[in-house]
C-alpha cells in the first residue's frame, strides 16, 4: 500500500436530526442505500476511498473522514469536541422542513470557538463568534454574520435530501449557496443511483472533496480546540460518542 493511502482527512456532516446525515454518509462511503437508519448521539464516522486529481498525473488515494454528528439539541453543549482539526463541511438539509435549511447558518456558528487560535480567524468578530456558540441548543432562531466565514477558504457543500419527497413546487436553493460560493446537490437517499459515477450530483462531490483535499495538503488544518481527539475513540459502532436508538429515516 503506498504512503498516500494513509493521507486522512476530515469533512463534518452537520444538520438538524432526522435530516438524514447518516443515509447520506453511508451512501456516499458505500454506494448503496442504509436500510436501518437510526438516531445518531454523539458522533459517528464513515470512510469515503476518494481519487484526489483523477486521471492527472497528480491522482493519489485519499481516506476522506466523514463525521456524522449526531443534531440532538439536548447534546449540544458537548457537541463541540467534534470540531477539531477539520478541512471542510457538508451542510445538510431536509427538503421537506424548511427549518433544517434555515438551521444550517446556526450549524456553521456552532463550528466556531472563542478560544481557537488559528490566525486564519484572527480577523473575525469576537462578538460574533460568542453570538454563535450553540445556538440550535436553543429555541430561539438567531441570525449571525454568514460573510465572516467567506475568508475562511472552508470548502462547504450543501447537500438537500428527501428530494423522492419534496412538492414538487419546492425550491431547493439555498441561500447560503450564493453567500458562501459553494455548491449545493438535491439527492433521494433511498435511490443509490443519486450519486453514480458520471451523474451531476458525484462529479460536484468529487469537486468538493478535490477542493477538501486542497486545504489539507496546502494550508494547516482548523484547529478550534486546544485538546487532540483520539480518532479511535470515534467508530462507526456504539459507544460512548456513538449510540444508536430510536427509528430515523
């Protein structure tokens, strides 16, 4: 096996619970349909084998790290030990309650920390910052600064799921779309053909983890907490970070 199998990065998959984080990582990593989904508490992680630069002579094999983190709002408060060290974000939204998408903005301030200091950030708004700490633990909608995270160079992909369920009046476009530049893919999680080779939908997430791997391997990871993670400690099985219960679609 060569060194670059061993290159390990790490995308957080953040929404609201039932959205459908977990069909949609088991999907992405396994190219096929989760038929027993279930609640996720504390976090879960999954392993997408990703070409960065196919078919150039730069191609190498990646481990693209997909952090599943569970959107209970009674887990809130303990939710960002799972924000360290990470290169990009997928933002995912549920096409039939547009409340998740709404939430999405809530879910990017949750990622921030007053305490990181990596000078990339140095540049943000401690007010925001503080104004953005766990605010899906609320029930209280708030709106902080989308713009301070435009010079972050954080590779984002929104991701709008339950699109087999959606009126088909439903306009999938999300505005965070156009204020962050990134791009957004509509998919029915049940339907593994969403995301086959050559379909629009896996050609823009190739692009974004191509872009993930790019601010990996040129720019220092985004470190918002002092203490490691052991990454052992994170497996897609029960345990204390990752228990499984209820029926979730």
């Amino acid at each position: 096996m060569s060194s670059s199998m061993h290159e390990k990065i790490k995308v957080l998959v953040l929404g609201d619970s039932g959205v459908g984080k977990s069909s949609l990582v088991h999907l992405i990593c396994h190219s096929e349909t989760l038929t027993n989904t279930q609640w996720t508490i504390g976090c879960s992680i999954d392993i997408k084998l990703h070409q960065y630069k196919e078919g150039t002579a730069q191609q190498r094999t990646v481990f693209i790290e997909l952090w599943d983190v569970g959107g209970s709002r009674s887990h809130a408060i303990a939710r960002k030990i799972f924000f360290n060290s990470f290169h990009g974000i997928i933002l995912v939204q549920d096409l039939t309650n547009s409340k998740s998408e709404h939430n999405l903005k809530n879910w990017l301030g949750q990622t921030l920390s007053d305490n990181q200091n990596d000078k990339e950030r140095s540049n943000i708004n401690s007010a925001t910052i503080s104004q953005a700490l766990f605010p899906v633990a609320t029930e209280i909608d708030f709106e902080y600064d989308v713009e301070s995270f435009m010079g972050l160079n954080i590779p984002i992909l929104v991701v709008a799921t339950k699109a087999d369920l959606a009126p088909e009046n439903v306009d999938s476009k999300n505005e965070l779309v156009d204020l962050l530049k990134c791009e957004l893919i509509s998919v029915n999680c049940r339907n593994s053909k969403c995301l086959a080779p050559g379909t629009t939908n896996a050609v823009k997430l190739s692009r974004f983890f191509d872009k993930v791997c790019d601010k990996k391997f040129h720019t220092q990871p985004i470190n918002y907490f002092s203490q490691p993670i052991e990454k052992n400690v994170f497996q897609r099985q029960p345990s204390a970070f990752s228990l499984n219960k209820y029926n979730n679609r």
